[in-house]
C-alpha cells in the first residue's frame, strides 16, 4: 500500500505539464473526387498506413520546431543544396505549422474565443510519402489544430464540420489550392460522405458530411511510387473550362459526383461489384476530362497495372497514388502484387482507421 503510495506521488512532483500529441492519417479518394471542388459529392476514408503527427508542450517562448530531415537547413555542399531541391522542392512543415497558428489564432479572434497567453513549442513528424496524393500537408496542419485545441481548451467551441475549413485556410496561406473534401477526411477520421451542394456551401461555408461505418469497405489495395517525379507536369484547363461553361465538363463533374452517391448505395448494400465498376469508371471519367497529358504517364501506369488483373483501380487524389479492388480475391491480389513488384512499384494492403472524433467533437455536430 505505502510502496504504491509513494509511486504515486513521485509522478506528481514533477509539476511538467504533460505534452499533446495528435495524429492525424493520410487520406484516399474513394470516389466523386474531383468534384468536390466543383460543388459535387465524394466518399473518402482514412488511412492507416501512413500519418503525421504534432506534438505540443508547454514553454517560455512560442517555439515552432524544425524537422531533422523535412526542414534541411545544413547541406554538405551546393550539389547536395540542388539535389535536395530537385527531389523535394521547397517543402518543409514549419511553414505549414506557423500557417495554423496564425489561422487558429485569426478565427477565434473573429469568433471572439478567448485563448489564454500562454506558450508552447511545436514540432512534427510525418511517414506520409511525399507527392502521392494522400495529402501529406494537410495532415500536419489537421494534427497541429488539435493539439491547439486542447491546449487551448476550446475543442467544444469550435465545431467538428468547421474545421476542415480552417485546415484548408492555413494551406491557402501557402498558396496551396485544394479542396475540403481531404481535410474532412482527416479531421473526422474513418469513412465519410460528403456532398458539396452550392447551396450548402454558399451558406454554410461547408459541405454535409456524413460518417459511414468503415466496416462496409471491402478489402483494398494501395499502388504508389517511390519517386514520384512524373506527377503531371501539363497545367490541367479542366477548371478554366467549367467557369467558362463548357458542356463537356460540366455533364462530366455531374457523372462524377454522381458516381458518389451510387457509391454509396453501393457500400450500404455491400454490392463490390457494382463499387469496382464505379471506381473504374470515375478514373475514366477523369482522363477523358484531363487528358494523359495532364494525368502523367508514370500515374496511368499504376491504374492500368491493376486493369491487366481485371482489378479495379482510379487515383486517391490526383495522382501519385492509386486505390484498387480485387473483386475476385486472393489470387487476383497475388498477381497484383506480382505485377506492382516487376513495374517498380510499391504495393500495399489498406489499414482503414475507424472515426477519430470523441464526445466533445460529437456534442459539437449536435449543437
């Protein structure tokens, strides 16, 4: 009794106020993307094979932390400077971690949510492969907004369908132009149904996302690459041409957005047949739209790879990554994995993460 006693209170003397971590998971697209950015409907779902995570503690001044690897600043020479550039671009997560600051801090000043003066230190980490479309940076700013919820304490003030808003605020920052459909994804966790209505949007600033059991998903299959160079280099007029009202478009974001919510049908049935000819036929809605061009030859093959096994397959997000269904099961996934190894591409099974909300995040939706 004394020994556990004591155990108790050694813990307690150190009056170090315990850091926050979050995590927040890569998203795939399952489909009606891209039409979410053209006030149409989607089904995305989180991903368990990769994440970031945010960690926040208590400290004197407001630190934002480098990352060892992601935030390079010291280079063996001016060849290493280049290449690193070449291969990664001016990407890093301390910009993105500073843009969630300022946004969160802008919102709840216009929100008139007090936030209390004290400070913190921020740093990160990620596994999400860059340039893959599974929405690497929007996940360090998603598990950067909760951590500053709770430290802040203000997670019931500031409801769940909002914040994806606010993710995809601190992204426009940067110059990042994006859709809300990924962030939804990322804020609520496990499988969602979103429908971007103009009137929705136009009023409430957001879309209504529906939560759907992640135990309707049959078994899935990620295809990505390693190094991801050729991701679509041709600036797609895709969007140009809808705002010019171009017919073609438009009738083919509809077909999109409506493949959604037969998708949906779909899952709620557990009809995977009709789901594996709903996957195809939303990547070949999107070629016909983009063009190979636009799509990058190197994305189309991993599309095709799984085709050739009379898998079902389309892009997670806009390239760089594929998701695929194997309606005939094991032995059609073998050879897909046979496949994906002799192309040189990464092959993996899906980890679906159930719904990340909790009571507090739930009473927000109810309000």
């Amino acid at each position: 009794m004394d020994h556990h006693h004591h155990d108790q209170n050694s813990e307690t003397a150190t009056s170090e106020p315990a850091a926050i971590e979050h995590r927040a998971y890569a998203r795939v697209g399952l489909l009606g993307n891209p039409s979410d950015v053209y006030y149409g409907r989607t089904i995305s779902f989180s991903l368990g094979n990769f994440w970031a995570s945010v960690r926040l503690h208590p400290s004197d001044d407001l630190v934002i932390q480098p990352h060892p690897t992601h935030d390079l600043v010291v280079f063996r020479s001016l060849p290493h400077l280049v290449n690193r550039l070449d291969n990664e671009g001016y990407y890093g997560g301390v910009r993105l971690l500073m843009a969630i600051c300022k946004v969160f801090f802008d919102y709840c000043k216009e929100k008139e949510i007090y936030l209390d003066s004290r400070n913190f230190t921020l740093s990160y980490d990620t596994n999400i492969p860059r340039q893959t479309g599974l929405s690497g940076s929007s996940a360090i700013v998603c598990a950067a907004l909760s951590c500053l919820l709770d430290f802040y304490k203000v997670r019931h003030l500031i409801k769940v369908d909002v914040r994806p808003g606010i993710v995809l605020g601190a992204e426009k920052q940067l110059g990042i132009i994006a859709g809300l459909q990924d962030r939804v994804a990322q804020v609520y966790g496990g499988l969602v149904y979103m429908e971007f209505d103009k009137e929705h949007m136009d009023t409430l600033g957001h879309g209504i996302y529906t939560p759907l059991d992640v135990c309707l998903l049959p078994p899935l299959y990620l295809i990505y690459a390693e190094n991801p160079s050729d991701s679509g280099k041709v600036h797609s007029t895709v969007r140009q041409r809808w705002l010019n009202g171009d017919e073609f478009i438009i009738s083919s974001m509809k077909e999109v957005a409506d493949i959604a919510q037969e998708g949906r049908k779909a899952l709620l049935e557990k009809d995977y047949t009709k789901l594996a000819a709903l996957m195809n036929s939303n990547f070949d809605l999107r070629r016909r739209m983009f063009g190979d061009d636009a799509l990058g030859a190197l994305n189309i093959e991993m599309v095709e790879v799984a085709r050739r096994v009379g898998a079902a397959s389309k892009f997670t997000g806009s390239g760089g990554a594929v998701v695929v269904c194997c309606p005939d099961g094991p032995s059609q996934v073998k050879l897909l994995e046979d496949a994906c190894l002799s192309a040189g591409f990464k092959f993996e099974p899906i980890k679906v993460i159930p719904s990340l909300l909790n009571e507090v995040d739930l009473q927000t939706l109810s309000k």
